[in-house]
C-alpha cells in the first residue's frame, strides 16, 4: 500500500464513522439513528439532545443491553474538545452494535440551533456554523 492509499483509507474511514451535527439532525428526523450521549449526569441535567438517551462512560456495563440493534447509534459527547464518545463507541462497536460518532458534539448541536431538553435554554444559531438553506 503506498501512502496516499494509507492516507486515502483513513480519510475514507473517517467518513464512513463520523457524522456531522447536520447530517445526525437529518438522520433522527428520519428515524435512522438514535443519539446517545455519553456525558456525565450533570452534564445530560444541565441539556441534552432531544430524544437522546444517556449513557455515560460509568454506566456503559449495565446500560448496553438496553440500546437497540436494530438501527445506528450517533454517540456524542461536549465538543470537539471531548473524547468520552470516542470510549463509548468503541465499547458499543467490540459489543457488535452500529456506532457512528457525532462531530462537534452536544456544543455544535447546540451552535446550530436544533432542539435541546433540560435546564438549559435553546441558544440562538450561530450563524458561522449553521447549514445554509
């Protein structure tokens, strides 16, 4: 394999695992994927996609067995900062479960004006983020 086809591959890897806030927003308006989101309790209280579950990195032993297999998983985590939807997804994809790992996380989600439950309020869009119509 020469290095483009090595860099060529990854590139092809990343796209085919990771999605963006936009693409995930469309793929749970049409019922093919349910969000999971990875952070710690406060962290979900505080706002969280609507619709997500919460499975947090402590909790991904007893929690596993309730996801489904039957459609894709997006896990997310804070941002791009954050790497605890990477642990889980690793966890979830050894167990044999679809996994797809959300870009930018709840932070871009959030950027991009889609809905959130919680305490937190919805935030404006950001218009330096948000898909164009």
């Amino acid at each position: 394999m020469t290095d483009l086809d090595a860099r060529l591959a990854y590139v092809d890897a990343r796209l085919a695992y990771e999605i963006d806030a936009v693409a995930a927003h469309d793929a749970v308006a049409a019922g093919e994927v349910l969000l999971v989101d990875t952070r710690r309790l406060e962290s979900w209280q505080h706002g969280h996609i609507a619709g997500a579950v919460h499975l947090p990195q402590s909790e991904i032993a007893s929690g596993i067995e309730s996801l489904p297999r039957d459609r894709t998983l997006v896990v997310y985590g804070w941002g791009p900062g954050c790497n605890g939807a990477t642990a889980t997804a690793r966890v979830l994809l050894a167990a044999g479960l679809d996994v797809r790992e959300m870009l930018g996380g709840f932070e871009y989600w959030v950027r991009n004006g889609f809905e959130v439950e919680g305490a937190l309020s919805r935030q404006e869009p950001d218009p330096l983020v948000t898909a164009e119509s």
